[in-house]
C-alpha cells in the first residue's frame, strides 16, 4: 500500500513540475495580388505563455525551411521580425528556444549634439534628420524634415558627420582661407563634406522654412503653423531592424489653446518611408492638420495627387540642378482617406522668404486626444527609382500594404 502512495506521489509531483517549451507557430496571410517582404510584430506575452525561457534561454525564429530570420525585442515587449508572403498566400514561421544568429544592424539614428542638436537616422535604403533646439537659437529657421540620399545598404551617416565635423580638417579649411588658398580650401572641403557625393550618397536636399519631406502641421485657415525643432527627444529603439525616436516640442498657440506637440518616428529596415504618429496636447477642438511636400522652383508642376488611393508626391531635382545629384523623389501616404489633397503656391514675396514655390499638402481632420499617424520618405534616382511612375508604383503598393495589414495568427 506505502509504495502504491509513493508512485501516486510521484505522478503528483510530475504532473505539477515545469513542462516542456512548445514550439509558437505563427501564420502570416497575405490578401494582396503583390509578394510582401515587411515586418511583423508579436508580442512577447502571448509567446511566453507557450515558450517559456528558462536563465538565460533566448528565443529564435525560424521560417517554413527551417532558417533562422533575425529579430529584435521592441521598446513596447513586441518580437519584431521580418516575414515574406507571396501574392495572395500565407507564410508560417516558428518561434522556439535557441542560440539566435548574429544581426547586423541595418538602422542606426543618434542625436549629434555636434553639429547644432541634429538628429539623423538611416536605415539600409535612405536617411533623414530633423533639426534641434541649438539650430534654433542661432536663429536658423529650419521645419521640415531633411532627406539625405544613400546608394549603398551600408551604414553610412556616422562617418558623414565624423568627416565633415572633424576639428583638425575644419581648422585646416580655416587656415588655408585665411591664407587665401581658396582652391585647395575648397578642395579639402569638398573631399570630407556630406554633400559631395563620395560613392554612397549625399546631402543635397533644400528644406529651408518649409515643411521639407513630409513634415505634419496643424493648419488655421489658410495658414499652415510651422513647427519649430523639437525640444526634448527620446531614442526609444535603435535597431538592429527597426529606429524609434520620440521628439516633443515646446507649446505653440493655436486659437486660444497652448498645446505640445509629440511625434514618434519609425524607420524600419527595407522602408523608404518613415511611420509618424503625431498627437497635439492641450487642443480643445477638431483641427485640420496637413502633411506637406515643398514644391521649388526649378520642378513646379512635378508632383501627384492621388487622393482616394491615399498618397502624394513630388519629384525634386535637389539643391543644385546642375550639380548632376540626379532627382530625389518625395512623398507621403496616409492610412486613411484624406479630407482633401492639393497644392498650394506662394505669394512672389512669401516664395523669396521660403526659397520655394510652395506645398503639396494632404489635409486631415485632427481631433483631440487622438493621434495621427503616417507615412512620409524618398526615393533616389541612383538608388532605385529610375522615374516618377517607379516611385509612385512603390507608395501605391505601400498604401495598400498599410490599408489592408497582413493577418497574423497563432
């Protein structure tokens, strides 16, 4: 009888110790006519309730063949990886316990307190910057955001700023004009500036007082409310797939509100185009917000309206048409309909103020305490987009990718 009771026990006790991990099976449906390569997000709760890591375990993913694809655990405890689904199909991919491959990161983004407070961030096709409070003390009135062009998947904006800013080269620079050598000034300049193309791009797009590529605003009337550099920022994620950063900016007036903008801005690797959601404390009623596109002078009538597929565009042809940079193409796609699309031109006086000759602008209703979320970014003539139809073929299958998201299921 005693041993009966002890083999009872022993059962007792098994079947309340700790389980076997279960594999985490996830299936990605694609309900578009077009193959999709994104990146998908589950959240690392619902894979612990079935995978449970144990000390120092680690997850891994691995697709229907059995390879490993590279991850990376979010700000918000997502696993974020990415999957391929052909037209019109799905794809199955497996987490389980495991020794994850090694990544190399294809985003990085840093504050540059070194070069007036910019941030630059890029990604394996693109780069960008938005500019910060030291820029705005010194009185120079820049809104938008910056697009820098890039023809190589590596990671190539630290090193722009490593050799533009260098001391010792910029003291050289320096002494050479003031000895009026002006040609091996310019010389020594031009072989270490970011915007001189050295084999992987270059910075030679104009934002100036305008809304640049892409940049949201609440609008009264008529009148778009440029918002200044941000004063306060938060790296949130920094790769190896995907760069967050969150930026607050001091409180502006509208109507008779004080209200405190924040964006958080997304660039994951592949995209051309960054994901900003963007909420305005402190406003007591429905606004209309525009997200913009500066128009310049040498491309006035370059652009796309596309209100019901839900983006806009604008072929620029950079700052120096005959410096041979080729053309950058911009645009913006919005998740949902817009209320209106269209492009707004200024006046002779307000064109010399800006250096340019206008916006396209989608305009949406912003109501209170809701967030408005986007889509904003470029494409390069030698990077990918040989014309205008190629890069509004890519914000056509953007759109509809972010309208119609891929069915994740488990």
């Amino acid at each position: 009888m005693k041993k009966l009771i002890y083999l009872a026990l022993v059962v007792l006790l098994a079947s309340c110790g700790p389980k076997p991990a279960t594999d985490f099976t996830v299936t990605i449906t694609n309900d578009q006519a077009f193959d999709r390569e994104e990146l998908v997000e589950v959240p690392i709760s619902d894979v612990a309730k079935k995978v449970k890591l144990i000390d120092e375990e680690q997850y891994i993913i691995l697709d229907a063949e059995g390879n490993q694809v590279p991850y990376q655990i979010t700000w918000d405890d997502n696993l974020l990886f990415p999957a391929i689904v052909k037209a019109n199909a799905k794809a199955v991919y497996t987490i389980a316990i495991g020794e994850p491959i090694e990544v190399e990161p294809l985003v990085y983004g840093r504050h540059y307190p070194e070069r007036f407070d910019d941030i630059a961030w890029e990604n394996d096709r693109t780069a960008y910057r938005t500019y910060g409070p030291a820029l705005q003390r010194r009185g120079e009135r820049a809104f938008g955001y910056d697009a820098w062009v890039k023809r190589v998947p590596e990671l190539v904006v630290e090193q722009r700023y490593a050799n533009e800013l260098d001391p010792d080269t910029q003291a050289e620079i320096a002494r050479l004009r003031k000895a009026r050598k002006y040609e091996e000034a310019n010389e020594l300049y031009n072989s270490v500036s970011y915007h001189v193309d050295h084999g992987n791009g270059l910075d030679c797009y104009k934002v100036g007082p305008t809304l640049g590529c892409g940049t949201a605003a609440l609008m009264q009337g008529d009148a778009i409310l440029y918002p200044y550099c941000w004063k306060e920022h938060e790296i949130m994620e920094n790769g190896p797939l995907r760069f967050t950063v969150k930026l607050v900016y001091n409180p502006f007036v509208v109507g008779k509100d004080s209200v405190v903008e924040t964006r958080i801005i997304s660039l994951e690797k592949g995209s051309q185009l960054n994901k900003t959601v963007v909420s305005y404390a402190g406003l007591s009623k429905t606004t209309p917000v525009a997200t913009g596109l500066v128009i310049h002078p040498e491309h006035p009538t370059a652009y796309v309206l596309e209100n019901d597929k839900g983006y806009i565009a604008y072929a620029d042809l950079t700052d120096n048409v005959n410096n041979g940079n080729g053309v950058i193409y911009v645009g913006a796609v919005m998740p949902n309909k817009v209320k209106e699309a269209k492009t707004v031109i200024f006046s002779d006086k307000e064109a010399k103020e800006r250096g340019a000759s206008g916006h396209v602008l989608a305009i949406s209703n912003y109501k209170p305490n809701t967030e408005y979320t986007y889509y904003w970014g470029s494409g390069w003539s030698k990077y990918g987009f040989e014309s205008m139809e190629t890069w509004t073929d890519y914000l056509n299958h953007y759109t509809l990718s972010v309208r119609n998201p891929l069915a994740i299921t488990y």
